[in-house]
C-alpha cells in the first residue's frame, strides 16, 4: 500500500497548482476584457479550472495573456483552442492585489481521451480507457453533449476528459469535451504491473502494450512508479491499448523556498491538520492560517479544498488560508427576472445568485458569447445555475457554474427540501406544486413511485435533495411535471 501511495503522489505531483492569490469570494472586475491593473508582484504558478477569458481567469486570478505562450496537449496553440472547466497551469506573476496577474505560460494536457467503456448514471461514475471518472454538478459539458449532463453521453461515444485527481487516482471531471472521430487515445497516469518480457504495463484499469511504442524521457527503460503519458490508435484482442508512444513525465521537483503558491485540488494524504498533502504536495497550517468554508476539523483525505500559502526551506506548503470546497448541489434553469453589474448577481425565481471570479461563464446559445460575461446576461434569457446556497440559510445561491442556453420551456430547480404541505414542498423559498398537472414522481434510483410514497419519504428525511422540473407560474411557484430525489455527489 505503501508503494501505492507513494506512485498516486508523484502522478498527482505532476498535476500541481501553483501561485497565488484568488479566494472564493473575490469580486470580479466590472470587464472581463480589461487588461489587469496595479504593480507585479511575485512569480510562480498556478493551476485550476478556468472560469472565464478576458484574457483568462483561473482560481479567481485575472491573468493578461496578451503575451503568454499557449500549448495544448504537448502542441502549440492559442488560448482559442481553451474552453471554460478545463484545467490548465498558467506560470507568470501576480500582481500585489491578488487578484491581477501576468501570465507567461499556459498549458492543457487532458488527463483521458478515449472511447466510453461504461457509465453509471446512478452513481454520476463512467469509465475511460480504464480510468474510473466522477461526474459532478461542478463538471462542465461541451455544448454538441445534449442534454449536457452524463445522460447526454454513451457507451462507445469518444471523449476528452480534464478535471482534478484524487488519491485513488479517480478523475473529478470539471470538463467533458466530444471527441467523435478523433483516431488517437490518450491516457496519463503511473505505471503498474510492469512486464519487461512481455513489454506490457498498467495503468489503473488499463493495459498498455509498448512493444512498438517510441519511448520518451527514459533514461533506464519504464519502471513501476513512473508517471506516463501513453498514446495510440488501436486496441489489442485482449483489449490493451496498443502504444505508439510513450514518455515519461516529470512530477513537480525543486520548488524554491518562499515561493508564493495556491493549490486547487483534493487532499491525497491525511496525517493531521498540521500534516498533510494536497495534489501531492506537503502541507502545514500553523495558528494564523484562515479557514474558508470550514473549519480545522473538516480535513480529511479526498476532501476537496484550496491553500493558499509560501513554501519553506523543506518543500512544505505553509498555509495562510485553507479553503475547503464543499458539493454544490443546487441547480436552477430558468429564465432571468433581472442582472445587477454593480453586485454581480442576477434574480431568477426570486432567488438572488451572485458571481465571482472563480464562477465558470459559457454561452451555449445560439448567440455564442465569448467570453460570456455577466454585462452579456440579459433579462429574459435563459439560463442553468449551479453553485451552493452562500451563506446558508440565506435562499441565496453562489455559483460554480453559469452557463446561457436558447429558451426553453422547462423550468428546473434542484436544492433541499426546506418544508413540507402535501400535495406541495418549498426548495430555496421557491413553492414546487404537483398534482395540478399530471406529476411523475421518482426515487433516487430514477424509478416511478406513487405520490403516497413520495411524501412518505420527504416525512422521514425532510431535509432530502429533490429536482423539480416544471413549469415557472410566477416568479417562486413552479408546476411540476416531474420530482426525483437525488444523491449528492
């Protein structure tokens, strides 16, 4: 097990975030367009979903790529061929601010291409070449995905995935991209298994054969532990992907001492509070390090957060602030009732949502903003919102993800059961009628039950997660076509 842990953390080393600054609830700039102002500040890096372009903004730093080198999958390319989700490193400066910044370099490696083996739409679980990836509210989908969730995909269909790694080396996609007709498969992770006779080694659920693969960056031949990058067209009879490449990847070495750095991803070792790794890298929390989201206690492996902090003499991240990043499970597509620039926020079913800059934008309407910016959201358009209620209690929702559709009639709201009057039930404020029309009741196992049953079940878990789907009577009445409990991921 020991040697398990220790190949998951240099695999994930390699995904490593970087440098500073951002926080959940930074207000963004009133144009996304405009280049970043105040001094520069300190080097490093940085990687994280991107949220938004103009130029591009990732873990809530606004970052100029005006004279920034792009590559895409070990190519070069622009910041044209990004979409939002997407995790990418950017290297560069920061400004004082911690919200500016400079960008020198962008990068995007996809962590899995390949054709669909299985998916679990129960569980939110499919699996690519092997690799077992989680689909989330916080996943974003490529508009020619309909719907775009994972019922919009299927077996055999060939996809793209990028997203943050955990420490069973499972995918948490943030994008899902369509790769139909695209030939060459890709899969990056730590080599397991390996047979030198028979040139073959694993790669979680899957087998590689290299037996006529170029080999890249081997100084002694492939060795379990090593983290690689395998690429091919072809499958084998016993379906091993036959390589035609592969090469060694570098995991993240030698960061300097007082380097500033933020870190987006899960925690892969749990020692104790003042020890552990998140993304393979070593971390400590003293009695000045600020708690977001959270608190101390809430640490624990696979724990999704964000640190903030410099690195000492030792390698050691020392965290000024740890922010521990939550399920978002409240989903709302509506139509607007009405947009304020000046707060970031935007009204629909007379619930307030509010942006910032660590809230992905994309317009999959017709129109096809981009960037999509909140000063491009109108009344009247229709819109999917998924985020968290912030703060709680408050009927309020901050979002994750903002994305602008072309109308639709359906109205759909997912969020807890706040009370209870059969035939109706409130989510976020928002009355949800059934029985006025014709109402399909289901269990989280998406099977049909009677409404006899359903509120049975809302009685003994009153606090339960429940998407309405329906028709908007007014501005927090919806009419039901259809209820499902649902598992929060």
């Amino acid at each position: 097990m020991k040697n398990i842990n220790s190949a998951i953390i240099s695999f994930l080393l390699a995904l490593l975030v970087g440098c500073g600054g951002g926080g959940g609830s930074t207000t963004p700039p009133a144009d996304n367009n405009a280049p970043p102002v105040g001094g520069i500040g300190r080097t490093g890096k940085a990687l994280g979903p991107i949220s938004t372009f103009g130029s591009i903004v990732v873990n809530g730093v606004h970052y100029d790529t005006s004279s920034a080198n792009f590559t895409i999958n070990g190519a070069p390319g622009s910041q044209d061929d990004l979409r939002v989700g997407q995790v990418v490193t950017v290297s560069g400066s920061i400004d004082d601010n911690g919200v500016d910044g400079d960008a020198d370099e962008v990068e995007f490696d996809d962590d899995v291409t390949g054709p669909i083996e299985s998916i679990d739409p129960i569980a939110g679980q499919l699996v690519v070449l092997g690799q077992t990836v989680l689909i989330s509210p916080e996943t974003s989908f490529d508009d020619s995905i309909s719907p775009a969730s994972i019922d919009g995909l299927a077996v055999d269909d060939v996809i793209e995935i990028s997203g943050l790694v955990d420490a069973s080396g499972r995918i948490a996609a943030t994008r899902v991209e369509s790769k139909a007709g695209e030939t060459e498969l890709e899969v990056r992770g730590i080599v397991s298994s390996l047979d030198t006779t028979g040139l073959r080694f694993d790669i979680n659920g899957l087998t590689v054969d290299y037996n006529t693969a170029t080999l890249e960056n081997f100084s002694d031949g492939i060795t379990d532990g090593d983290l690689v990058e395998a690429k091919g067209t072809s499958f084998g009879a016993g379906g091993e992907l036959i390589a035609t490449r592969v090469e060694r990847e570098d995991g993240l070495t030698g960061i300097a001492d007082g380097v500033h750095i933020e870190i987006q991803g899960f925690i892969t070792r749990f020692q104790s509070a003042q020890d552990f790794d998140v993304t393979g890298l070593p971390v400590t929390t003293t009695p000045s390090t600020v708690y977001e989201g959270g608190v101390e206690g809430d640490l624990d492996l696979n724990v999704k957060v964000e640190v903030e902090g410099d690195v000492d003499a030792s390698g050691v991240l020392v965290a000024t602030k740890v922010d521990i990043r939550r399920a978002k499970a409240v989903r709302v597509t509506a139509n607007v009732d009405s947009v304020s620039a000046t707060t970031n926020s935007l009204v629909l079913l007379d619930i307030t949502v509010s942006v910032d800059l660590l809230t992905r934008l994309e317009d999959k309407s017709s129109a096809d903003v981009r960037p999509l910016t909140l000063a491009n959201i109108n009344a009247g358009d229709y819109v999917e919102i998924r985020g968290a209620e912030f703060p709680a209690g408050s009927g309020a929702i901050l979002a994750t993800i903002l994305e602008r559709d072309d109308a639709d009639p359906d109205t759909i709201l997912q969020g807890f059961v706040e009370s209870v009057g059969d035939p109706s039930f409130t989510i976020l404020g928002v009355t949800i009628e059934t029985g006025d029309t014709p109402t399909v009741f289901r269990n989280a196992n998406d099977g049909v039950i009677s409404s006899t049953d359903f509120f049975d079940q809302l009685a003994l878990e009153p606090n339960s997660l429940v998407k309405a789907k329906g028709t908007e009577i007014s501005g927090s009445v919806i009419s039901a076509d259809e209820v499902e409990f649902e598992l929060e991921f």
